[in-house]
C-alpha cells in the first residue's frame, strides 16, 4: 500500500466513511417512525439523512412520511431513538470493504489517525468498541464532544489536535457536505469516498480527489501530501 511520511495524520468521518451503519440507523429510525404512526422509510432513503447527525435524520424521516415534527417532539423522538439504537448499535453494521486493512497498514506506519463525526461521541465509541476498531484511533470526536460539530472547520481542526498532528500534515477521509465543507474550512485536503452517504453525488461534493475502494487510499494521500 505504501509508505507515507511518518508527520501525515488522517482524520475520518465515521457512518458512511468507515462503517456502513445505515442498517441499523434505518431500524432505529423506523421504530421511532412507527412509534408515531408513520410509515416506515426506505434504507435508500435513510443513507441520505445520516450526515448530520440523529436529531436531523429524524427531521428528516417526519417531513418525509407525513406533517413536520415540533422541536418538543423531536426532543421526546430522540429519546426512543437512542434507547432503541444503543441496544441494537452494531447489529447489522460493519466496516467498508478494506477498512481494516489499511487501518492496520496506518497503524503499523504510527499514523497518526482520528475520527470526526457528527454522531454523539458515546455512541461513537460504543460502535467503534463493537466492531473492535476504537484501538485505531487516537481520539474520537463527536457531535456532542465540542462547542461547534461539523461543518464547522474548528471540529475537524480539534481533532488534529487531540491526535498530536498539523494542520498542514493532515488530510480528512468523507462522504457528505459536512465533510467537504469542514475540510475546506480548516484547509485540510480531503478524499471522498463514494460509496458513503452524500446528500448530493460524490463527484459534486467538491472534494480533492475520490476513491471508489480503501485499496486507493493510500496512494491518493500520497499524491495529496
């Protein structure tokens, strides 16, 4: 895969980037949906809700079976999501094909690596400690860890941060707007991968380059730093 110069640090978003967890997010949207006798949502549909974190999924899947939600409600909604998605967090999700492998390659080159996502961090945690991938990273920043979240470019630079890496060093790993907006913010290049869940197509998001595998991830940072 590669050699990258042992100053890089690698930051990614998490549902979408590393695991694909839109099956267990549409379950737990679900119950909440039909909670509220709604009708329940499409998997297709849930992948395109998921970048901004629960609350705003939940918006979302309302406006999308029926009359918008109150904030009031939506704070109550949470509350089911949440028990629900805990208990069933990594049922059904599993990292990308290769993940793994090229965390265990960055890992054995001392990468410094981290993830930035707009899920809450116990939650991010927990899920990363199901699928026994929290090892990887040196710190995992949530929704909830900061003052301000993605696309807020301070949420990825935090992160940068908390890893012991620079700014001009570093390179963000995405799928959504959010990301590409963050990155771009914090100046940070950042590779798309196109089998996430971009609220528009990959190849309009705007990101440095893309990767359709995390076969080419390597070689893309390489070319980016």
């Amino acid at each position: 895969m590669g050699q990258l110069p042992d100053d890089t640090t690698i930051i990614f978003d998490l549902d979408g980037t590393l695991v694909d967890t839109a099956p267990d997010l549409t379950e737990a949207l679900n119950h909440v949906l039909v909670a509220e006798g709604r009708q329940a949502v499409q998997g297709d549909q849930v992948r395109h809700m998921v970048g901004h974190g629960a609350r705003e999924m939940i918006r979302a899947g309302m406006a999308a079976t029926g009359p918008a939600a109150s904030e009031d409600d939506l704070d109550r909604m949470m509350d089911v999501f949440l028990v629900h998605y805990v208990a069933h967090i990594a049922d059904n999700s599993r990292p990308f094909d290769g993940v793994r492998d090229v965390l265990d390659t960055l890992l054995s080159q001392q990468i410094r690596l981290g993830v930035c996502t707009n899920k809450r961090e116990h939650l991010s945690v927990a899920l990363l400690k199901a699928l026994k991938m929290d090892h990887y990273f040196g710190a995992i920043v949530g929704a909830d860890t900061l003052p301000v979240r993605k696309p807020d470019p301070q949420h990825l630079l935090e992160t940068i941060n908390r890893v012991g890496g620079r700014p001009d060093r570093a390179v963000m790993v995405g799928d959504s707007t959010t990301d590409v907006k963050a990155a771009k913010g914090a100046h940070v290049p950042i590779v798309v991968v196109t089998f996430g869940y971009p609220d528009v197509p990959p190849q309009d998001l705007g990101g440095d380059v893309s990767i359709d595998h995390y076969g080419e991830l390597l070689g893309e940072i390489s070319r980016l730093l």
